[in-house]
C-alpha cells in the first residue's frame, strides 16, 4: 500500500472512530438524593468525551425536600435539569404511577437515543418500564447489586430494572454473578467501577469542615475535640424508625454510643417525626448527641471525613466510609453492597445491642476495620461509562 493510501486508510479509520452514535441525547434520569452523587461525574463525562455524548437531565421530584434537592444541585455542580417532573411524595405504587404517567410525553416529545438511570428508587423503576416499553434502550448504572431481601422496596426496583436494561454498569465484581444467576447475558454487563466514589474525590477538597457544619445550626462546635472524636449518624429505613419497639432500642443505643464520644445526628424527616409520634424525646441527649436537619453532600462528606466511626442505615454511606477508610457499624440485617464488608470498613451489625457495643469498643480502642479501596473506585467510572456508551451507541445499540 502506498504511503497514500495508508493516509487515507488512517483518515477513515479515524473518521470511524469517531462517528456520532444513533441520533438522540442520552436521556438521563434523577429522582431523589442518592441519584444526584451518581449522575453528576457521568454527566460531565458524557459533555467531556470525544466527541461530547448531547445529555437531557430529567428529574422527576421524586425528592421529599425541594430546598435540600436545590442544594444537592448546587453543592455537586449539577446543571439545572431540563425537564421537572415535580411527582412529590407519595406511596410507592401512586409515585411510581405518577412518575411513569408524567415521563411518557417527555420521552415520546424528545425520542433520545437512550435512557440512562442509576441506582434503585422509584423513579429509576418507572422510567426505565415506559422507556422499554416504548422500544427505548435503557442503560442502568449501578446494576446487580442484591440484598436478597425482597421486603426491600429498592430490591424489587433493582431486580426488574435489571430484567429489562440493555447495557448494564456494574461497581463490583460480584454484581456480575447475581445477574448471571437471574438470567441477565453476560455481553449486556460492563465493570466500570463506583460513580458515588467519583464524586466523593472530585468533592473531597470542598467537603464543608463539621465544625463550620455545627457553628452554622448554632451548636457548639467544641465537643468535636473531644479525646475520642465524635461519631456520625444517619437513620432513615421504615424497618428501623417506623416501629416504635425498634426505634426505641436503636435511640437507647444510640444514647449508650454517646456516653463513649459525642454523636453527631443528621436527622432524617421520617425519623424526627416518628420520634415525636412515638415520644421518644427523651432518648435524645441534645448534649452528647447533637441533632442536625438533613444535611447537603458537602456538610455530610465532612461530618463522615472528620469522624471517628459512622453508625448508619444508609447504602451510599456504607460505601463512602469504605472509600474514606471510616470505621462504618451498619444497622441492618443484610447489605446490597457485600464489597464494603468484604474490603472496606463496615460492619453489619442489624439493631443487635451485643454486636453494636461490640462494634463501638473495637473502633475505640483502634481495632476498626480500615480495610481498602475496592478495584476501580478511583474517580474514574464515569469515564469508563462515557467511553463504553459511545461505542455501544455507535454500534447500534441495542
């Protein structure tokens, strides 16, 4: 081949590589707190990649707080959303009725060339049933992960998203083996690793300092020098605020924990109003356990960074305490997120008195868990995905 030739060989290789994929935007999809930290890095993958991936951010209004989902936005740099579907708080079956009903037009008036959604709430489900139903490709990221506790209602949005999905974004090896067994095609299924972990060290540096976090609600920000530190909250799941029994064991541990070092408690809507509806005031020291609204992304990664231990029912945090190397002590029964347990910092310890006590007692006298980073939570998901979209677009998908 002449010189040439081989120049224009390389011209229409080139030419080829960079093709744009099916015509569309990639409709991507937010509806409450924990999708936010996951489409912010992938939304400023898609606008970085070569060529740019053309993105329509929806949110549904899926957030119970339009304040705190304001701040969300703000403090993660996320662009105002496109379309707002503004479904509001609801049960789960009229949410996830409302979000498919008012999703359709947006879907039919932009045909994107696929729809995107992370995680596992309400509103990751309803779009991605009108999306397939309409013949739409539907990517999910975060895909596979299991609690194999079907009373949760973020299994059931994850199994059937999963069923469904075209192209399916996995942030740990084991993921693959559950989707394996459920049936799922291997060729559908990519390891790219965490986009939680994205945003927590493109953020890391601009995390707000706990005690700016304290002094700001008028709390003295003094008890965080205390000899042992102080230990972070979070408490939200109906199985362990919405029983009065369970609530009542887990604030009177909660109270013990503080005897030991101040715990700082990021207080959940649900939480506050079922300790109120249960009268449970009184399991609540405002000296050693000081009470906090909910909190925006970089409060809450300063309150974890700067922590002795986390005590938490929440999935994100599990991992982020893990990317962190916090100590986590999880009150629940089972977790989605097996890697944390297995190379991270958390432990499960349900609402056990004996294993939380435990728990506490070992990360105080300097024997928690410190474990290790998982493979690929570098800050780099979001651009495996990015990369591995455009070629799966480019090729027709699905």
């Amino acid at each position: 081949m002449s010189s040439s030739s081989a120049s224009a060989a390389s011209a229409a290789q080139a030419a080829r590589a960079t093709k744009a994929p099916r015509a569309g935007s990639v409709m991507c999809v937010v509806g409450a707190r924990p999708n936010f930290m996951k489409m912010a890095p992938i939304l400023r993958a898609l606008a970085a990649h070569v060529p740019p991936l053309p993105a329509l951010l929806v949110h549904t209004g899926q957030h119970y707080d339009a304040s705190m989902s304001d701040k969300l936005f703000a403090d993660l740099q996320l662009p105002r959303p496109d379309i707002n579907l503004e479904v509001g708080s609801a049960s789960h079956a009229v949410q996830t009725a409302e979000v498919m009903k008012r999703f359709e037009p947006a879907l039919d008036a932009h045909a994107p060339a696929c729809l995107l959604v992370v995680g596992d709430v309400n509103s990751t489900l309803a779009c991605t049933l009108v999306a397939v139903k309409k013949g739409v490709p539907v990517v999910h990221v975060e895909a596979g992960l299991r609690s194999h506790d079907r009373k949760m209602p973020e299994e059931i949005n994850r199994v059937l998203t999963d069923q469904v999905a075209d192209r399916l974004y996995t942030t740990e090896r084991s993921a693959l083996a559950n989707l394996l067994r459920e049936g799922v095609a291997e060729q559908r299924v990519c390891f790219t690793g965490n986009v939680m972990i994205d945003s927590l060290l493109s953020n890391r540096a601009r995390a707000r300092p706990a005690a700016a976090t304290l002094a700001a609600h008028g709390l003295d920000a003094a008890v965080l020098q205390h000899p042992r530190g102080y230990g972070a909250v979070t408490l939200h799941r109906p199985s362990n605020v919405d029983d009065a029994a369970t609530l009542r064991r887990v604030l009177q541990e909660l109270l013990h924990t503080a005897q030991q070092l101040p715990l700082v408690f990021a207080l959940h809507p649900r939480t506050r109003n079922n300790i109120d509806r249960f009268g449970l005031q009184s399991l609540v020291d405002s000296h050693r356990m000081l009470m906090l609204p909910p909190q925006g992304y970089l409060e809450m990664l300063g309150l974890m960074a700067g922590a002795t231990l986390v005590l938490t029912d929440s999935g994100g945090l599990q991992e982020e305490t893990t990317a962190l190397g916090v100590p986590c002590l999880t009150l629940r029964e089972n977790t989605e997120r097996p890697i944390t347990v297995e190379q991270g910092t958390n432990t499960m310890v349900g609402c056990d008195v004996g294993a939380i006590r435990h728990g506490v007692s070992e990360i105080l006298a300097g024997r928690g868990k410190r474990g290790r980073v998982p493979e690929l939570w570098d800050g780099h998901a979001a651009e495996r995905i990015a990369a591995d979209l455009f070629r799966w677009l480019q090729a027709g998908a699905p």
